[in-house]
C-alpha cells in the first residue's frame, strides 16, 4: 500500500516545524501528490524495461510484451520465450538477462513479493540480489509500491538537488551529504523524499 495524502502531508509538516527552509518551501509550492505504483514483480520488470531508454520507447516495449505474453502474464510466461521472441518485443540482450533473473528468483520463491523482509535494509538486499535492480530501483519500489515511511532514496539526483533547494545549499550534495542531511528527519524521510522531487520540478522555486 503507498503513502496516503495524510501521510504526506503528516510527515513533512513534522520535517517542517523544525526546518525553516522546509517550511518557507511549502508555503510556496503546497503539498505534493502520493505517488503510487502497484506491488508485485511487474513494477520491478517494468523498472528494468525502462532502463536508459524514453518512458515512449519504454512503454511501446511493454505493450509488445503484453501483446506477446498476454496482460496477466506470469514469470513462467515470460520465462518460457526465447531470445528471438523477447527479442521482438524490444528487450536487448542485457535486459533479458535482468528480466530472466527477476522472474528466475521468484519462480523459485527466492523473491516474494507478498512478503518481503519488514525491516528495510533486509528488504533493499533482498531487491538487489535481482540482476539489474540497483539501491535506488528497490528503494524506489519500497516507497511507492509498499509504502514504507521511511525510504530514503539518496542517490537519486533530484532529491539531491532537491534537498540543496530546501537547504540553501551552494551545491548539490553527494548521495552520502544526502543522506547524512536526511538522519534527523526519520522516521518520516518517504514523505520528505516526495517533496523533494515536488520541489525539484516547481518552477516557483
């Protein structure tokens, strides 16, 4: 389940009482929109899709996929194509060794997606045994498929320079500044990482 409106709302307005740029930013911009994807192994697939390519070209390779293994598909569908068919749909040779893996591992229960670790490092190491999903797509996962509060994507580049926003920063902080600047906001950092991307793309600021 994804962070509600409340939850949003709640977690940056407990940031804000104690952070005087945070507060002056939200007067300007309002509250972002939750942003909400659906849990199970096919955001994470479309994740790998996506991968160094237009979100165009990016959905035109799923709806191929879809075409090509039908809208319900299962990990066995996909696993049970070879090369020259997912080949067809758009997927390289690389990403059909990342999709191959993610639907490998939860085929064999290694990954569940019904019962992920509750505790969010487990969760992340778990994500990241699948070829070609990294720290920020699992942690990307964890906050907007699952909801979890306190996710804090530090290596993104928009909620770094994002942050830099809300700070004053002269530079945009590295992913360690980043997450250091983060600490005293737990437990609440998901919803300071939606603003962050809200503040990051509001031309009022």
């Amino acid at each position: 389940m994804s962070l509600t409106s409340e939850q949003v709302r709640d977690g940056i307005d407990i940031v804000a009482a104690h952070v005087p740029g945070i507060a002056s930013a939200l007067d300007r911009v309002g509250y972002p929109e939750p942003r909400v994807r659906s849990t199970g192994y096919k955001t994470l697939l479309r994740t790998i899709v996506g991968q160094q390519v237009s979100v165009a070209a990016a959905a035109s390779v799923w709806n191929k996929l879809e075409a090509e293994l039908g809208e319900e598909f299962t990990p066995q569908c996909l696993l049970s194509r070879d090369f020259d068919a997912l080949r067809a749909c758009g997927l390289s040779r690389q990403k059909q060794g990342y999709a191959r893996s993610l639907c490998e591992l939860v085929e064999a229960g290694a990954v569940n997606f019904d019962n992920l670790p509750a505790d969010d490092e487990e969760a992340i190491g778990e994500l990241t045994q699948i070829k070609g999903i990294g720290r920020w797509s699992a942690e990307i996962y964890l906050l907007f498929a699952e909801g979890r509060a306190d996710i804090w994507p530090a290596g993104d580049l928009a909620v770094q320079a994002g942050i830099g926003q809300l700070l004053g920063l002269a530079e945009r902080p590295s992913e360690k500044e980043t997450r250091t600047l983060a600490e005293d906001w737990r437990p609440h950092r998901g919803a300071m990482a939606v603003f962050t991307w809200h503040v990051y793309n509001n031309p009022a600021l």
